[in-house]
C-alpha cells in the first residue's frame, strides 16, 4: 500500500513540475507578430537566420533548463546570437534570443529569463 502511495505522490509531483514549467513558456498559437533583428556584421556565420517557424519549433521543442546550467555546462559559438522580438494576442512583448548549437532564451517584460536548450546535458556538481 505505502508503494502505491509513494508512486502516486511521485507521480503527482513530476506532474506539477511538468505543469509549472510549461505554463511559463510562450504557446505558440498566442504568437500574433515576429520580429527578427539584423544580423551582426560580426557574425561567422551569416546564414544562421531564425524565421518565425524555426523560433515556434524552438519554443515547442527545447528543454527549459537553469540559469546555471545554461550558463556553464554548454558551448555555443560567440557572437552570431540571432535575436528579436514576438508579440502575443495581450500585447506583451518577448524578447527572444537563439545561439548556433541549440541554445535560447525567452526574457519576459518583468525580467524573467528562460533558459532553453536543444539538448540535455549532465549537469556537474560544483
């Protein structure tokens, strides 16, 4: 019985997380414009351009991840960051920001930040 319980409480918990953490990220359907900024005359790679499809398979199929983790335990390849903003049906604007090798984040306008990756990775104890 204390089995049973356990399983479902675990159950109930994975749910809530996994709830919380989709409810925070932009649904794509709510997207009314895209914008896409300039690419820099810096960038390595001038073909890395994000479209509003790339940006919607981005949003739908990254894991969200912790600043931390973001921060350290990935490589991305130095200034060809390709940014923008997109519009939702309420009016708030998102800033969107996609690095080549799966990285990304969404920056809400009360300062929230999340962190996007295309792949997990381990994370290392520090």
């Amino acid at each position: 019985m204390r089995i049973r319980i356990i399983t479902f409480l675990i159950f109930c918990l994975l749910f809530y997380v996994g709830c919380a953490e989709k409810s925070s990220l932009v649904e794509t359907e709510n997207i009314v414009e895209f914008k896409a900024n300039p690419i820099s005359k810096l960038a390595h790679f001038k073909d890395f351009k994000i479209g509003r499809e790339d940006l919607e398979d981005i949003i739908n199929t990254y894991h969200r991840i912790s600043e931390e983790h973001w921060r350290h335990g990935y490589h991305h390849v130095a200034m060809n960051d390709a940014t923008g903003i997109i519009i939702l049906k309420d009016g708030t604007e998102v800033k969107w920001m996609v690095r080549p090798g799966g990285l990304a984040t969404l920056t809400y306008p009360d300062g929230r930040i999340i962190f996007l990756a295309k792949e997990l990775t381990l994370q290392r104890e520090r």
